[in-house]
C-alpha cells in the first residue's frame, strides 16, 4: 500500500499556506490607507441610523452618535413602529443634544421584504446632504468615524463599508461569535478587497447620494433580500469598487447563547448562499478544523496526525497574531472559541443548503431572489 502521509501534508501544508496568506494580507491591510482620499474635504454628511427595539448597548450606541468630532453633519434616526420602545430614549438623547441637527422619523415604506431597507428609505429620502451614510444600531463610533470612512474613497469608489468587529463579549458563545466575526470573516473580506474583490456589509455604509440615485436610489437595494449583497453587485455593475475602511468599527456583543449564535451564522450563511454561490460553495473549508481533520485522515498515520495538528496550530497561532495586530478582543479561552467555531462551520454550511427560509427580528423572510419585475412590484405606503 503507497504511504499516504506525504501527500496527504503537502496538501496540508497548501491549505495552511492560503489560511497563512489570506491572515498576511489582512494583518498588512489593517490599519493603513493606500493612497490620498478623494473624498471632498469638510463635505456635509447625512448619518441615518435605522432602529428597532431596545438593546443591552443601545443608549451608549446612540449617544455616540452625538459626539462624532466632525463639523458638519446631520442626524436622521428612523423608526418603523411609533410604539417602540427605543422612541422615548432616542427623543430624550435629541432634546440632550441641541448642538447637534437631529431628527426621528417615524413609519417606514414596503420596498422590499427587507424591514431594515423599508425602515431606512424615509431617512434617505429625508437626507439634507449629498453625503449619506447607513449605519446599523450597535455600530460603536469612534469620534472620528466619518473621517475614517472618507478616508478609504477614491476615484473608482462606489461604496465605503466596514466589516463588524466583535468586542466585549459577555460569555463564551459570545467569543466564539468573535471568533468567527474577526479572524475569520473580517480577514477573508479584507483578503478579498486586496485582490479588487470588495464586498459590501450592511453595518456602515458611505454612499454618494446622486451616484445611488441614479442606479435607482436606494429601492435598487430592494433587488435581493440583502441590502450589502444588491449594494455590491450594483456598484460593480456601475464599474465601480467597493472599498474597506483601514480600521473597521467595533460591535460589542454583551452575553450571547449558542443558539442566539447559531441562529445569526445560520441566516448570515444563507444570504451568502443564495445572494453568492460561488463564493458560498468554498467556505465549508474556510476553517482550520476540517481541513486538518480530513488531512490527518489521509494520512492514516501518527506522523500525518502530527504533522496535521502542528499545521493547525501553526494557523490558529497566525489567528492569535492577528487579533494582537488589529487590537482586537483576545483571551486565554481564544483557542477553545475557535475550536467550537470550526467545528460550527460544517454544520452551518449544510444548514444553509437545507432552505431558504430565515427570521431576522421577529421577521420571516424567504431568501431566495426575486426576478427583477417582482422586486420593483412593491407599492411604497404612505
């Protein structure tokens, strides 16, 4: 019988190499900006934040809102329910705050099956300024958030997001989610935008408004059932790139359960499916975990069992410099949370081809994309 450990680690040690290459690209990514901003200097921005509900950060989250050291900009908080809870905290925060232009909107209009997109199209519509940006409940803002965001705008720029990064994490499921939101899925998009691959993600988005407008304002969003996912494709049906933020914007997380997390990864993977197959199809080895499993299994050997755990070790430890290179959340139980994420991913892959159907916030959707006669065949509602 031909001795399979040889070939069994080279294939190890490719795989290694592309988890190695992909965490090289986003350590060097993190933190820099490439090349002079093409963002007009003081321009006034419109900052709409869609809400629903209260949550464990939510005054905090807010609050920063007020406190962005930028001279010019508008706030625009919008609500779809007058019954929400979240209504008398954001009333009470605009009344504390004169020095800063703030309004709430209430009602939202039926674009799409997306709430969020529905909440936020009022906002839009409302916007002062050429400028916008859409920017989720628990994004936490540093002062100099819009700054950081025009920074990353060039000459071929259609969009500036940031990917989410998780921090303040109250239990262990909540590391885990960590695990997965920066060393892995922050590192692969950051790797992807390197080779001109940029995708959108829905927590913070820099918008020209009269380039939005004329692909069809923001209703064109309305086009798939993610609002990132028809951001990307159609700044690069315009010809243009969707670009990162040199420093991506914390999300703190608070106590979360497995199956709070479970449920998040699940819904995130099957928009992911249905909105990018190709790209989906991959991920079930975007991991450490099964591919070294699979590698070791090969090998059918104690030397490819040791040199398979000495490959995962050596890509779990480049994860751990990367975190450190990019200040993120890191603790002594890092190793266990990406242990338990790894072995999540299998999981949650398959899950994601078992249906279409997912709830977000109370809301049930069904994920698969419309034709484009369908999506424009939502009547907006006064």
């Amino acid at each position: 019988m031909i001795d399979a450990t040889v070939p069994a680690l080279a294939l190890g040690a490719v795989l290694s190499l592309v988890q190695i290459g992909s965490i090289a690209i986003a350590a060097r990514r993190f933190g820099r900006v490439h090349g002079p901003s093409q963002f007009p200097a003081g321009a006034p921005v419109s900052l709409i934040r869609p809400l629903r509900g209260l949550e464990a950060f939510s005054e905090e989250m807010l609050i920063r809102s007020f406190r962005l050291d930028y001279p010019a900009y508008e706030l625009i908080f919008c609500v779809a329910d007058r019954a929400d809870p979240i209504v008398p905290l954001v009333e009470r925060l605009i009344a504390a705050h004169p020095q800063v232009l703030a309004r709430l909107i209430l009602g939202d209009e039926r674009v799409s099956d997306n709430p969020k997109l529905n909440n936020c199209l009022r906002g839009w519509r409302a916007a002062a300024h050429d400028w916008v940006v859409l920017a989720d409940s628990n994004v936490a803002m540093p002062p100099d958030y819009l700054q950081r965001l025009q920074a990353a705008w060039r000459d071929d720029t259609g969009l500036v997001c940031s990917t989410p990064v998780g921090a303040r994490p109250g239990s262990f499921m909540a590391e885990v989610e960590c695990a997965f939101l920066n060393t892995l899925q922050a590192r692969w998009q950051y790797a992807a935008e390197a080779f001109g691959l940029g995708f959108a993600q829905g927590k913070s988005m820099l918008w020209h408004k009269p380039f939005l407008e004329a692909q069809g304002g923001l209703q064109a969003l309305a086009a798939e059932i993610a609002e990132d996912a028809a951001a990307t494709k159609l700044v690069r049906a315009a010809g243009k790139r969707v670009h990162l933020v040199a420093s991506p914007f914390e999300q703190p997380l608070g106590a979360r359960g497995f199956r709070e997390v479970w449920a998040r990864q699940l819904r995130w993977a099957r928009l992911r499916r249905v909105t990018f197959p190709l790209f989906f199809i991959p991920e079930i080895g975007s991991g450490v975990l099964l591919p070294a499993l699979l590698v070791a299994v090969w090998a059918g050997s104690l030397a490819g069992l040791v040199g398979a755990a000495g490959l995962a070790a050596l890509c779990y430890a480049a994860e751990v410099a990367l975190a450190i290179r990019a200040g993120w959340h890191r603790t002594p139980r890092m190793l266990a949370a990406f242990l338990v994420r790894d072995a999540l991913i299998p999981a949650i892959w398959l899950g994601a081809w078992v249906q279409s159907a997912i709830v977000w916030r109370g809301n049930a959707m069904d994920v698969r994309p419309r034709r484009a006669a369908e999506a424009r065949s939502y009547a907006p509602t006064a």
